[in-house]
C-alpha cells in the first residue's frame, strides 16, 4: 500500500513539472514557493533599471545621422550591417566604468534592488561568455566583465542584483527574431532581416547561444535576484518557455522570472508596459518599468530628464497600487551616468531616508477614489473633448480624448495598524479630511517632523480630520501616519 502511495505522489509531482507530452510545464510553481521567491521583492519596492551596451557609444548616432525613439535600438534603426556594428565592439572601451560608483548611486538613492543589460536585443553580450564570442571581454579592448563587478560592488552594498536577457531578439546571431510591423517612428520594413547572416534557425540560436548565456549567467555571478525577459514576440511557444523556465529552476530557485519570459504564460510577477502606471489599484504582483528620460540606452541628445519631485510621486503612487518601481538609468559610452540621473535620484534617496517607512514593505490603499474618476462617454453625436498627450518615452505628443480624470493631490500607503498618507498638496485651511475608514485611529504625526509630535484627530460617521501645521515639513511630499489601535484593521 505505501508503496503505490508512494508511486501515486511521484506521477502527481512529475505531471505538475511536465506535461502530458513530458516537456517541462512552463506554468507557475506551487504558491510557497512563489511567495518565498517574491518576500525580498514585495518589500523592496524600489530597483534600478540599467541599460547599457555598445548602442551607449553610438549615443542616438550613426554616420553622421541621428535617429529618433529609443537610444538602444539604433542598430535596428539604422540596419547598421553586422561587421559594422562588431567594428564598434573593437572600440569600445568605456575607461570611466566603476561598479561601485554605480551600486553605491543605486544605494544612496534608497534603491533595494539592480538589474543590468546582460544581453539586449543586439546581441552582445556585457560578460564573459563562452557561448558567443561576441561579448565585451573578447571583442573589445576593454576585456572586463561589467555583470561581474557590478554583481560584487551590489554584494559589498546588500542590493540583490539581476540581470535582463533578450532572449527572443537577437539581431546579430544568425536565427535570433526581430521585431516586425511598426514600432516608433520608424519604417515598416518588407523584410526585417538587413543582414544575410541574420538568416537561420531560431531553434538554433536559443539552444545554442540564449540557453548556454541564461545557463552562464546562473552559474557563475553568484545569487540573481531576477531575470528580466524582454520581447517574447510570437516565437516564445511552450515548449520554448518550459525550457527558460527549467534552466533558472534547476539552477537557481530563488531566482525571479520577469513577467515578459512570454506573451501567453505568466511567470512570477507582472509587468506593466514601459512607463505604464495604472489608473486604479491593480491586483496581483507587478512592476513598472521606467525611464528617467525617453531613452532607456544613453543618446546624447536627450535632456528630458525626469526631477526629483517627479520620481517620487511616481514612486508612491504605485506603491499605493500595488507595483514596484524599476527605474532606469542609461550610462555614457564611456561607462558614466549622466549628472542630471545622479541628481534626481540623490533627491529621491533623501526623501526616502525621511520617509522610507511609508514605501518599503508598504502595500495598497483602501480608499481608491484619491486616484481620480474615469471621464463619462460623451453623449451621442457629440465630440469627446481632447487634450494634449505626451508619451513618457519617446516624448511625442498627440490630441487624445482622455480616458480617465486623474487626481495628484495625495495617496495612501498601508502597513498593518497604520495608514501613511502622502500629502502633495498642503491643505490650505489647515485640515485634511479622510473618507470613513475602518479602525479607531488614536495617534497621528507627520513622519519629517522633528520628534513627530501628535497632532490632534477627530473621527467620525462621515470620516477622519487631522489638524496639519500651517507649513508642510517637505516640500514635494509630507507623509501623515495614522495608527490604529492595536488588533484593529
């Protein structure tokens, strides 16, 4: 009896890893296991984005022209031939590189978390790869290896590091996909291959090079918090994902797979559109990822750079909704962060040394109406107002009907017994009234004040006023804790 019990449990365990066809399932693992991976990331709310690679040289240019959209996709945009984009690689040498100048920015930002461009969608790899030589240590005078010293520099600083794998496009390995039908501004090509050694196998280029580099990269740069998959297109099929997925599994455990591994199969968290914040509270794990200017890859000629004050707004108005907030930085060629990134993201880190209780480990609000309205149907016959839309990565603008009347004045974050809510615009009659909540509210303080004095609270049927100082503690954001009364929601 044990022994067909025993026999039972082994066929359940071996069909929830593989199919019926015994290829690996590409669907999620049982939830402990998932919840133990995504502990460290709920908590960390906040990680830096870091795309870099030989299009940071080239910096938005190619003889003489300069492209519009997205820095890192000039190779694509310029169908720049494969022995010319490898003649870049033997001269890049981006001398001004320093792991720990950048973790320690990632650091003083009051950042949790680091992922790096191991591999975009040009195919060069920034270590040291055995599978494709075609990598910054054999094909550059630089012959360092960026993953490895920015994994160590993150270790010294008690930052997870990551890294991002394009493990569908690749656009200089023969077979490697490649975007096709519109995409920026740029044309619509009839072929998407510009270079006959593009031609070949997918198979082929993911068995034998994205598998052996995602295998290279789990074995020998220590822990990986996450691996941030890029553009599955429409040839991340099943089969193909159960692969990816087995690899990291096998590995590494404890690894994050990104939400964008495939178009069909979710992996342990969401991702939300570059740039996309949502309107309202969304369920589930996810993040935004985003820029501090239109580009994600450095282009000299982008100065649209996010402030301060931006950043943080951005940053708590997805805490209150559920995300986590990676933001990008795009260093030079020659290996340095623009000052104007370093910047705003020092500002963002001194706010968060104030306040940083009211995001790390935070989760959603209660309320949801502080987020704004949709906007009503506009009856029939009559025109829908428009208004000016700017498009955060690419800086374009265009006459849109809005879909949603969104509200900035303020946001709420939660941790058990307390209420932090983020004032962003001072009341000007010295009170700020909050909806009915639940729980008896018995102590109220702004956390910048000097030793968080009480300040007075009055609770009702029709809700919670607090009496507010008459000049608020910080400039972009004063956050107000309220705490409930012990064992109260």
């Amino acid at each position: 009896m044990n022994i067909l019990l025993i026999a039972l449990l082994f066929l359940m365990f071996q069909l929830s890893v593989f199919g019926d066809d015994g290829t690996p399932s590409p669907q999620r693992v049982p939830s402990t296991g998932l919840d133990h991976r995504t502990a460290w990331w709920k908590e960390a709310k906040f990680g830096m984005f870091i795309h870099w690679g030989l299009y940071s040289y080239l910096a938005g240019e190619w003889k003489g022209g300069s492209y519009s959209g997205i820095g890192e996709w000039i190779m694509y945009k310029a169908r720049i031939p494969l022995l010319e984009y490898e003649d870049v690689a033997a001269h890049f040498d981006p001398k001004g590189f320093n792991a720990d100048s950048w973790a320690q920015l990632a650091k003083d930002a009051g950042m949790k978390y680091v992922i790096l461009t191991a591999k975009h969608h040009d195919g060069f790899a920034m270590f040291g790869s055995q599978a494709d030589k075609f990598n910054i240590v054999v094909a550059t005078p630089f012959h360092r290896d960026p993953v490895k010293e920015l994994a160590e520099a993150c270790k010294k600083r008690g930052l997870r590091f990551g890294v991002y794998y394009s493990q569908a496009q690749d656009w200089h390995a023969p077979g490697g996909a490649i975007w096709k039908g519109p995409h920026e501004a740029d044309p619509v090509w009839e072929t998407p291959q510009w270079d006959p050694r593009q031609n070949g196998n997918f198979d082929t280029y993911f068995d034998e090079k994205a598998l052996p580099q995602v295998k290279e990269l789990l074995s020998n740069y220590g822990p990986i918090a996450v691996i941030w998959f890029d553009t599955p297109l429409g040839v991340m099929n099943a089969e193909r994902v159960a692969k990816l997925q087995k690899t990291v599994r096998g590995l590494q455990p404890d690894t994050l797979v990104s939400g964008r591994i495939s178009t069909e199969f979710k992996s342990d968290y969401d991702s939300a559109g570059d740039n996309e914040i949502p309107d309202l509270s969304r369920p589930g794990d996810w993040e935004t990822p985003a820029t501090l200017n239109h580009t994600w890859g450095f282009k000299k000629n982008d100065h649209h750079w996010k402030t301060s004050a931006n950043v943080i707004f951005k940053l708590v108005d997805i805490v209150s909704k559920g995300g986590n907030y990676l933001l990008n930085v795009g260093p030079d060629g020659e290996g340095v962060i623009p000052k104007p990134s370093i910047e705003t993201l020092l500002g963002v880190g001194r706010w968060l040394k104030m306040n940083g209780e009211s995001i790390y480990g935070a989760g959603r609000t209660p309320f949801g109406t502080e987020f704004g309205t949709p906007v009503k149907v506009a009856p029939a016959g009559e025109a829908a107002p428009l208004r000016e839309w700017r498009c955060e990565l690419c800086g374009a603008t265009q006459e849109r009907s809005p879909q949603f009347e969104a509200l900035t004045d303020w946001r709420c974050t939660t941790k058990p017994g307390r209420l932090y809510i983020h004032l962003f615009r001072w009341p000007t009659n010295g009170k700020f009234q909050l909806p009915p909540v639940k729980g008896k509210f018995i102590k109220a303080y702004l956390l910048a004040a000097p030793s968080r004095q009480g300040l007075k609270v009055k609770q009702n049927k029709s809700g919670v006023s607090i009496t507010l100082p008459g000049i608020a503690p910080d400039p972009i954001d004063s956050v107000l804790c309220l705490e409930n009364r012990p064992n109260t929601p």
